[in-house]
C-alpha cells in the first residue's frame, strides 16, 4: 500500500501557518499587490519555523512594505481561517492578524508591485482570506 492520504484527508494538505499586520489610517487598512499577482493581499507570509506570529508579521512588514515594526508592539486581533488561495481544495490559511502603529509610510520592496488602501468594499479585489480580514475589520468599526 503506497503512503499518500485518502482523499480528504487533512494530512494530504497541511493548514499553512501565516502571520500579517492590519496597518489602519483613515479607516482603511493597507493592502499589497506582489509581483506577477493581480490580487491585494495583507503585508504578510508564512510563519518560519521556530518563529513565533509577530516576529514573523513585523519580519514580512520589513521585507514588503519597508516598515521596521517591534513585535513586542503588535497587537494580535484574530486569527482566521479559510481556504488557501492558489492551493488545493480543503488546505487552509490559518492567518495571525496583529495591529500594527506607526506613523512610517510604507513602500512596496522588490517583491510588491504596489500599496493600496483598502475598505470593505475591495473585498473583492482579496482571496478568501484577506476578504474575511476586511469583513472583521469592518465589523469592529476600524475600517468602513
């Protein structure tokens, strides 16, 4: 008998562990576009081993959008959890979001294309995870 899963089976396809920072200003949150991709994504990415969720969060920050966050300053808000856009059926992104303060301007790094400011009516600019994002910021009154 071969070692793959059954189908349906949540070994076949780990959750992926994601850590990203909700920088709010003027009730919007910022929002990337990375190279080759057409959607906004929250600045962000998976979490390395050993790594705990704001060292990673202020880690991607540094490396997309030039901000030099201090994780022990981040602010974790929620955690959600939906289907990984671009993956197979049934493997989720389990995304760390943590609040993120400064008064720096951000800038996209070599693998960002561009900066957005988004509300939640751009959800339909996100996967799935960055659309559920927008919805709890909506619903906690950070953003419009």
């Amino acid at each position: 008998m071969s070692g793959a899963s059954p189908p349906g089976d949540a070994s076949a396809h780990p959750d992926i562990p994601v850590a990203a920072i909700a920088l709010v200003r003027d009730r919007r949150v910022l929002m990337v576009t990375a190279r080759g991709r057409d959607v906004w994504f929250r600045p962000g990415g998976k979490v390395d081993p050993g790594e705990c969720g704001a060292d990673a969060a202020a880690r991607e920050a540094r490396e997309e959008v030039s901000l030099e966050l201090d994780p022990a300053r981040l602010d974790e808000l929620f955690e959600v959890a939906t289907q990984a856009h671009g993956e197979p059926d049934g493997r989720l992104v389990r995304m760390r979001v943590f609040r993120a303060v400064t008064d720096a301007s951000p800038h996209p790094s070599a693998e960002i294309d561009a900066v957005h400011w988004a509300a939640t009516d751009d959800a339909w600019r996100c996967p799935p995870a960055g659309a559920e994002v927008l919805r709890l910021l909506g619903a906690a009154g950070l953003i419009d």
